[in-house]
C-alpha cells in the first residue's frame, strides 16, 4: 500500500447496535471503492472484515477489525467495531485511536441501545460523527422516523444531508438538501438528475432551514447575511458544514442499502469533505522526563511516538501490535521505547493491517494506523516514543467484566495448556480475566458477559485446541460462631514404644473481628501444658479454621484460650498436642451456635427510569435491600442495593433482557452477613454431598 500523509488519512470508527449493518456497509464500501471485486455477504461468512471463524459461525463481529478504503487521494482507515455489548472493550478500542464515526442505524428498526450507546461513545471521544441510516430498500424502513427520533434525543445538531425518494415502494434515490436537487440511481449504478418529488419539497424545506441556521452561526457576517434574506452559496454552505461538523455542532444524516450498494459514494464522499483529518484534531501525552504535558496533535515533524490501542495474537498470523502514529514518521528498523516497560522495541517491518492481511509500507505518517510485529514486552495500551523524548499517552478506559463463571479443564492434564492459552487470549482482550481462586479451590473467568464467555470456550477449542467446561462459582461463604463454648479434648495413642498423649482445656467464643480468622491466647497455670507446646497447639487451630467443621468453608472472628491440659513426659509431643487442639476446635465450635456467613456485594445499576420498576423486583427476588436511587441524567436513574453474592449468578444476563441491553452494573465486596437459615442448610447439604464424591 502507497505511503498516506497526514491531511490526506481519515480514521473512522464504525459504531452502532449489533446487527444494525457497519459491516455489511464497509463490504460495500470497499467494493465501490475497487478494493474487492464482488460484495461478500455475512451469512456467507465471506465479508473481509468478518474473517474471524467465530465472526463467520455466528454471523456478527466479535473484534474490532482495521479496514483502509483508498478514496481519490485519501485513505479512510474504517476500524469496524462489534455492536454487541459482550464485546464493548474492543469498540472503545476503536474509539480511542478514532478521529471520527459513522453511526449506523437501521431504517427497519430504528433508534437502538446500542445506537445511544454509539452516541454517549463519541461524546466521550468528542468524535465528530455523521449517522448512515441502512436497510433503506427495506419496505418497512422509516427514514422519516429515525430521524425525528434523533433530534428528539439530540436536538437541532442532527441535520438529514439527504431524503429519500421511493418509486412504488422501491427505494430509487435521494434529494441532496444542500444542493436541492433531486437524483436516481441507473441500472449501471450511475446518478442522474430527476425532478424533484412534491412530496419531498416540504421536507426539503423544513431540513434547509436547520442547515442554513446552523450555517448562519459560524460567523457574524454570516448571521447578518441570513436576517436580510441572502442566499449561501454553496461553496460557502459546504465551508461552514465543515466547521460545524468538526466542532460536533452538526450530525450530517446519510442513508442507503448496504445490498444494493446504494448511498455509499456520497458517504464516502462526505466523509473525506466533513469528517476531519487527525491534523485538526488535538491530542496530548506527558513527557516522561520533565513530567510535562506534551502537545502531540498528530505533527509529523515532531519527534516519532505512537499508542499500541490493540494487539493480535493468533497461533495462525502471528502477533501483531496495533498502533496510531500520534508524531512523526515512523520508518522501517526503527527503536522505539517502551516508557511503561522501560525498554527498547525495534520495530523491524512496518504493516498496515486490512482485516486479516497484513501488508508492508516503508513508513507511516503521524496520524496513520498501522501494525508492529512480534514486539516483545509491549501490550495494549502502551506508548512507544524515543528514548530522548519518552512519552506517556492517556491509556483506554477499558469496560471492567463483572460476569463470572469457574472453568474446569475437560482433559486432565491440560491445565498449562489452558493457562498459556488464555494468557494469549488476555494479551488480545483486555476484558477477559483469569483468576486462580486457591482459596476456594477455583479457576475463574471474568467476561462482559456470558456470551462473551462462550466465545473464549469456543476460541480455545478451535485455535488451540484445548477445551474447558463453564458453571457456576463456588461463593466464599464463611463460618464463625455466635456463643462461648468450654471443651476437653485428650488425643491419647498406644501402638508399641512412644505413644502419643496430648490434652487441652479450651473456650471458644466470638472474636468480634471478622477479618482475622482466629486469635489465640493461653492462660495455663502452673506447667500443666508446657510453654514449649504451645507453639502446637496454636497450629492445630490454624490447621483447623481452614475448613470449618460447619460445611467445611474457611472460619473468622474465633477466639480461642488454652486454660488447661495434661502431657505426659515420655508420650507428649507436638504432633499430639496440635491433633488435640485441632480436635477440640471442632468439638467446641459445633457447640457454640455456628453459622455460615455469606458474602454481601454493594451494586450499582444504572438504567432508564422507566426500567427501574423492573429492576426494583427483580433485586427484591435476589434477596437484595436496595439502599438508595439517584438520578444520573435525564432519563437515566443509579440504583444502589446490597446483595448476597450468591444472588449474582447470571444477573448480567437478566439486566439486559429487562433493559433491552441498556442497563449496566457494577459491585464490589461490602462485608459478610449471617446466611438466612434456609440458605445455610442448603449449603451445608450441598457441601456435604460434594465432599462425599471428591468434588471439593
């Protein structure tokens, strides 16, 4: 691929709800560009973006895939972000190196979650962005419709560039609002001028006088133009778009058909006239050194550094680091510092990445996206400068994953294996967590959600060939005891030779502190435990609050005081006083009024009033208290409970089915509570039956 400089690169991320057709509208894309000779399609499992087997099997993107269309003299790198929330990290991966989106609605179903979730992305970016309405050869598409929806969420800043004009139903061509004029498509493909419709010259009308207020406002001799009644031209309307676009005063609404690739030329079009090069766009990093910030704003003659905002890694290609060029121009072996590691990269050959392609350049121009391969320590996030000018780049706020299931290996023997595979599956997402629970005998996985979950499984069986079987996590229930219990116990063993004879008079009571497992205090008087035993004796309780005797759950807040005891001056040891204690321990804590504790989580959900009814009952049915309800914005209410973590298996799931996926949540531990008492029958049952068959 030819070498791009910086005012004639675009980055434009693709955002919008799953299933409303970025990818699709990329295919087509490229294919009007020449890049591809024929339009695949995404049941095929053909589409260049889609080219991952899990993208092909389920028919939706699961990563986020780089695709550079070159347009006339421009190259739009389009970064094709997955709209299924499951896969939210890699679009706000997308988002963070982008210039620009396209908002990608669909006419047939309209305003979506994840079409807001799109909007609240690129206001957190401040991404100038246009909206491409789809599916407009669809009979029940409402251009129409989607578009007042927009302004009644956004206001006057939305403004149709285009309507549409149907013939007996069929979708045949569009009315340009800034030229005013009307225009079909040919069966070549081709545009030729029409008259206009007269049921599009009232909308015309009304979408006209939005554009030019709007364009009214970019300057004072142009406001006054307006109020005496002058005319803009269009050159002067086009300038002042530009402005107003880049400033994200003005959303530009574009339609099409992705299948008829019909829409995308003046999209196209469009982006490389509205949506602006990253050399109007600001950016700045810390200088390492003097701990100043460092104005970047893609200059290339500035010193060369760069942002790693994805990485591959692929047992099939390779592993290949995804980078932005924030200064400068990096070139072929060039070494590059890692800040964040505190090492040297050598970069060896540059790439730019088309979907599953990787292809050589010689450079890469400050604000170009392009790709390192086998770099050695560099990760997600970094910033890689050089070593005399070491800069430091605001890192991606990734989406933190609160969904979590235990794994098991299916394969004995396998375990290193699937450890070394989701390290590599880690380096690539940055929203997946393993976690080795050793203190509830678990392996753990974190994800954004439970199909995300079953992506991972699925990736594991096919790229490395291990497989792993999810369920529900063990919850770290606790036990602790509520009443002071005074017990004996003497161990005393005879088989031949030393025998082994260790006794100890012991209370058990609450400790009052929940944090610690146990305390140990002894008052013996006068030798009748020897100080030297006592050492054994606290090892016999610190062996025994591991699993309690209750169901078997580590044990807190026990205080335990060795009053008195016997030994025996040739049989007692330490192995037989710490087995007495150990014993006594379990003796005296079944007898002073145990009970299980289970773990308490502090949740927060936000979601839109009108959902809060829904999600009051359900917290109510998962045995939550909610402590509070506060509004965020308009239309958006937190609502703060206290649950069980037991209750918070699968909750995930449920909040997105009652919210339509608009709902979110987070929780983080508040303390232990005692478990209701059917609760804990029900565990120590279970527990019980576990334990029989080996399975804890």
């Amino acid at each position: 691929m030819n070498v791009f400089t910086t005012d004639k690169i675009r980055n434009v991320v693709l955002l919008g709800h799953g299933g409303a057709g970025k990818t699709s509208l990329l295919e087509a894309m490229a294919f009007l560009s020449g890049q591809t000779s024929r339009m695949g399609k995404i049941t095929d499992g053909n589409t260049i973006s889609d080219f991952d087997k899990e993208e092909q099997k389920r028919h939706f993107s699961i990563n986020t895939t780089v695709v550079p269309v070159v347009w006339e003299d421009t190259k739009i790198n389009f970064l094709d972000a997955p709209g299924y929330f499951d896969f939210a990290g890699e679009a706000e991966e997308a988002a963070s190196v982008a210039d620009s989106a396209i908002i990608v609605v669909s006419g047939k179903n309209g305003i979506e979650v994840g079409t807001k979730k799109a909007w609240e992305m690129c206001e957190k970016y401040k991404l100038p962005r246009i909206v491409f309405v789809t599916d407009m050869d669809v009979d029940e598409a409402s251009y129409r419709q989607v578009v007042e929806d927009l302004q009644g969420l956004y206001g006057k800043k939305i403004a149709p560039f285009h309507l549409p004009i149907r013939e007996n139903g069929e979708f045949i061509g569009y009315v340009n609002v800034i030229q005013q004029q009307a225009k079909k498509w040919t069966d070549q493909g081709k545009i030729e001028k029409i008259d206009m419709p007269e049921y599009s010259k009232e909308n015309l009308n009304i979408c006209r006088d939005v554009l030019m207020e709007s364009v009214a406002e970019t300057s004072e001799e142009f406001m006054d133009r307006y109020f005496g009644g002058e005319e803009f031209s269009e050159d002067e309307i086009r300038q002042a778009l530009r402005v107003n676009v880049a400033d994200c005063s003005i959303v530009p609404v574009l339609m099409g058909s992705n299948t008829l690739a019909r829409g995308m030329y003046t999209l196209l079009v469009d982006i490389v006239k509205y949506l602006p090069s990253p050399d109007k766009r600001k950016l700045a990093g810390i200088n390492a050194k003097t701990n100043e910030v460092y104005e970047a704003d893609y200059d290339f003659s500035k010193p060369k550094s760069a942002y790693v905002f994805k990485t591959i890694v692929d047992p099939f290609i390779g592993k290949y680091s995804l980078i932005k060029v924030n200064t400068g121009v990096l070139k072929t072996d060039d070494v590059l510092f890692n800040y964040h590691k505190d090492a040297e990269e050598r970069v060896g050959k540059l790439y730019v990445m088309n979907a599953a392609k990787a292809e050589e350049v010689k450079e890469l121009h400050a604000g170009d996206i392009g790709a390192l391969a086998k770099l050695a320590v560099t990760e997600t996030t970094d910033s890689l400068s050089t070593k005399a000018n070491p800069i430091a780049y605001i890192r991606a706020q990734m989406p933190v994953p609160y969904t979590c299931m235990r794994y098991k290996t299916k394969n004995k023997g396998e375990e290193d294996k699937v450890s070394t595979s989701l390290q590599k599956m880690m380096q690539e997402d940055l929203t997946l967590k393993a976690v080795n629970d050793s203190e509830n005998g678990q392996t753990v996985l974190y994800g954004l959600g439970d199909q995300h979950l079953e992506v991972v499984c699925s990736k594991l069986q096919n790229r490395y060939k291990v497989e792993i079987e999810l369920s529900e996590p063990k919850t770290a229930f606790r036990e602790t005891l509520r009443k002071k219990s005074d017990v004996e116990y003497k161990y005393k063993k005879q088989s031949g030779g030393h025998g082994q004879y260790g006794h100890v008079k012991m209370t058990f009571e609450p400790s009052g502190d929940l944090e610690t497992a146990y305390t140990f205090e002894q008052t013996v008087v006068g030798g009748a435990v020897p100080k030297n035993y006592f050492p054994a004796v606290e090892k016999g309780i610190q062996e025994a609050v591991q699993k309690g005797p209750l169901a078997a759950y580590p044990v807190v807040g026990v205080k335990a005081v060795l009053y008195d005891g016997s030994f025996h001056p040739v049989d007692s040891s330490e192995m037989a006083f710490k087995v007495a204690a150990s014993q006594a321990f379990k003796k005296g804590f079944m007898e002073a009024n145990p009970v299980l504790l289970e773990p308490i989580a502090t949740l927060k959900v936000v979601v839109e009033d009108s959902k809060t009814g829904d999600v009051m009952g359900d917290l109510n049915k998962r045995r939550a208290r909610v402590l509070g309800m506060n509004p965020v914005e308009a239309g958006i209410t937190e609502i703060t409970a206290d649950i069980p973590y037991l209750e918070l298996y699968g909750y995930g799931t449920t909040l997105r089915s009652m919210t339509g996926g608009g709902g979110t949540f987070s929780y983080e531990f508040a303390r232990y509570e005692q478990a209701p008492s059917e609760i804990q029958e029900k565990q120590i049952q279970e527990r019980a039956s576990k334990i029989d068959k080996g399975e804890e």
